[in-house]
C-alpha cells in the first residue's frame, strides 16, 4: 500500500501519495498551476519554468512539475514572489518569440498564448530579441512545418519523437542562447528519419509545429466552375470532427458532417469506407496467394508474414528504420490512395468526367496521408491520385470560416 503524507497548499492541508509532484499533488484538489514543458505523455523535463512554486524554507522556487512532495511541506503556489516570477518567465520567452498571434495557425489554440492572456503581459520590459535571430521556417515537408521563431525549446516534440515514436527526428543543439529544436545536420525534416506521424505537432504548445494547410487551394478548386471536387472521409473524422467544434467526446456526428460537406460545395460527399472494403478484399487475396506460393508451391522466395500497407507513417517508418523488411508490406495501396485513383479512373468514366477536371480532396486525421498524396508513385491513373488532404482540424477550420452553425 501507497504511503501517504500530508502537505499544505496555500494553507490547505493535503493528505497525498508519497513521492507525488507538487504538479500532481495541486491539480488532485484543484490548484491550477500553469505548464508548458509539463505533458503528461511525456517524461519530466523541468526547463521552462513557468510552473515555479514557492516552498518554505528553500531559498529558490521549485519546479512543481519536476519536485516530489514531502512530509509536512509547506507550499504557495499563488504569492507575490511567485507570480512575479511567472510574469518574468512569460514575459522572456515572449522576449525571444515571434508574436504575430493574428496571422499564426494556432492563434487561439496556443498555451503560450493563453498564459500571456491570464498574466495580462500587456507591456514588455526585455528587449526585443526576433529581429536580431536568425530563425528559419521550414517548409519543405508536405505534411508539416518547422518555424523556429515560435519555439520556445519547451523540448515537447524531441521527448514525443523519442519517447512516444521511437524516432528521433527532432533534437537539441547548442548550449544557451543559441539552443534550438533542430534535425540531423539541420536538415529539412522531409529530407531526414522522420514518419511525418504529426505526434510533434500535437504536443506542441506554440505555432512552432503545423501542419500544413491547404484550406485555401480547396476553396480555389471549389470555386472553379470548371472543376468537379470530390471529396473522401475517413471514418475517424466523423468523431474527431464533433471534438474540434464543441461535441462531446466519442460523439459521431456523421449526419451534420456529410450535410456540412455539402453545403461547403463539394460536388460528392463519399466515405473512405468503400475503398477500405476494396484495401480487404485486395490484401487478403495477396495474403492467399503468399501462402498458396509458400505452403504449396514451396516458393522459398515468398515474403511471410505479411504486413499492411494502410498506414503511411508506417510504411515511411520502414523505409527509414527496417528496409530490410519492406518487401514484407503488401503491394496494395492505402484506402485513401486507392480511392483517389478510383475517383480519376472509374468515377470520372461513370459520371462522364474528364479526369483532368477532377479535383480529389481526401479529409484525415493524420498528417503523414498528406505526405502519402504526394509521392511520385500516386499518379497511377495518369494523373495524382488524391489533389490535397486536409486533416480534421482544418476541415473544422472550414466550416467556421463558411459560417456554418454546426
């Protein structure tokens, strides 16, 4: 059984597990301490600071992320020292941030953001350092971007690569002020080990990480008279999508969705559940004839077992990681691929199209599929298979800015 001690928080006595963090022990009776470096995926890492506390009788603040509560502590996680302390801390890491919040894809989605919002940084005493760095935006990737001039170097993205992904695409170089969130030799993140899974861009707390976006070419096709834009979902969005416009967690909402698609202008409103069906049917007669060449026809050339070829990150993290291993995946293309293909072959002829005027739109929970849409092996129909993938977020984006009442 769990030891427990007993604590004071801001004069309240706490009876909590032994070992917890001053973080833990402060949320479990709803102490809200703000936290950017902090994620509970992630492990500990204590460098940004913006979670100080003060303890009696230490003579410097503590991290409440990164310090264990001990008998008979005596915390304030509210007095004047520290809260001045936290308004300092904000107020250097807005010292080296590039503050266009208006024009930043996560404006209103940023916990740095919404932390200068709380402490009301309405003026800022350190000087100005963006325009004497030299930061870079890199946007070479088709599924995400890197701008540095919104890193704060809170570490979220290399520990989730590393952690989470076992990957390791992103890093730290440097010591002190010329520390940054960089690659292997600095190279564009499409030219290095990286899965393009997007987990970097989730744990993100600034604008640094994106995906992206390619809302506005969507609204150019939809608005060219001479185009006929389909559009595919994943089974996913129909969930996802209620999360990002205030539903309740695991709540579908298929119906408002497809009606939402509609009334964006999308010529045909189609589910990628069809071609999945087809990814099934064409996976499992390959795995057939895999066992039929090994077991019966004693082909010692035959790849066994089998994986799936559904998951671009997947396959992308094969080709980096175990290449060796690649002629295990299946030959079959992934349901969103498939259905591009489909779209510009099949549909156009059923519907008396030209493919060229085809715009194939394919909406994703996961950004590596925007990478997928852009490989040089996806014309097999003569041209690109799907045009441009949008993920759940800015499909949700689309609809705000169409004025739909979801």
């Amino acid at each position: 059984m769990t030891k427990k001690i007993k604590i004071s928080i801001n004069g309240m006595t706490v009876e909590v597990k032994e070992g917890i963090t001053i973080l833990d022990a402060a949320r479990s009776v709803g102490v809200i301490i703000p936290t950017l470096c902090y994620h509970k995926d992630l492990c500990i890492a204590g460098n940004c600071r913006v979670c100080v506390v003060e303890v009696a009788g230490q003579k410097r603040l503590a991290a409440a992320c990164a310090t264990p509560c001990e008998e008979e502590m005596e915390i304030f996680t509210n007095s004047l020292n520290v809260l001045h302390s936290r308004k300092e801390i904000i107020e250097l890491l807005l010292s080296e941030h590039n503050a266009d919040c208006t024009s930043c894809f996560k404006n209103g989605n940023c916990e740095l953001q919404k932390l200068a919002s709380d402490y009301k940084i309405l003026k800022q005493d350190f000087i100005r350092l963006v325009p004497f760095k030299k930061y870079s935006i890199d946007k070479y990737s088709p599924s995400i971007i890197k701008d540095d001039s919104k890193c704060i170097r809170c570490q979220r993205c290399v520990r989730t690569c590393s952690e989470l992904q076992g990957i390791n695409a992103l890093t730290v170089a440097y010591k002190g002020d010329q520390m940054k969130i960089t690659t292997f030799f600095e190279k564009p993140i499409n030219d290095v080990v990286c899965s393009t899974c997007g987990q970097c861009i989730n744990h993100c707390p600034t604008g640094a990480l994106v995906e992206r976006n390619y809302i506005e070419k969507v609204w150019d096709a939809i608005s060219d008279s001479t185009k006929h834009v389909i559009v595919q979902t994943a089974p996913a969005v129909r969930v996802g999508l209620g999360e990002e416009l205030g539903f309740g967690h695991g709540e579908r909402v298929t119906g408002k969705m497809v009606t939402a698609l509609k009334r964006l202008g999308f010529d045909a409103v189609m589910d990628t559940d069809f071609t999945a069906d087809l990814t099934i049917m064409e996976e499992g007669t390959e795995l057939l004839t895999r066992l039929k060449r090994a077991l019966v026809d004693h082909d010692p050339e035959v790849k066994l077992p089998m994986a799936t070829s559904c998951s671009p990150g997947w396959i992308k993290y094969m080709e980096h990681i175990f290449p060796e291993f690649l002629e295990h995946l299946s030959t079959c293309k992934s349901p969103q691929q498939m259905f591009g293909a489909l779209a510009k072959t099949y549909y156009a002829k059923a519907r008396n199209l030209a493919p060229e005027t085809i715009v194939s739109v394919s909406i994703m929970p996961c950004t590596a599929k925007k990478f997928e849409a852009s490989r040089p092996e996806m014309h097999s129909s003569g041209y690109r298979d799907v045009d441009f993938v949008l993920t759940t977020r800015e499909l949700a984006i689309m609809i705000k800015q169409a004025g739909i009442d979801f």
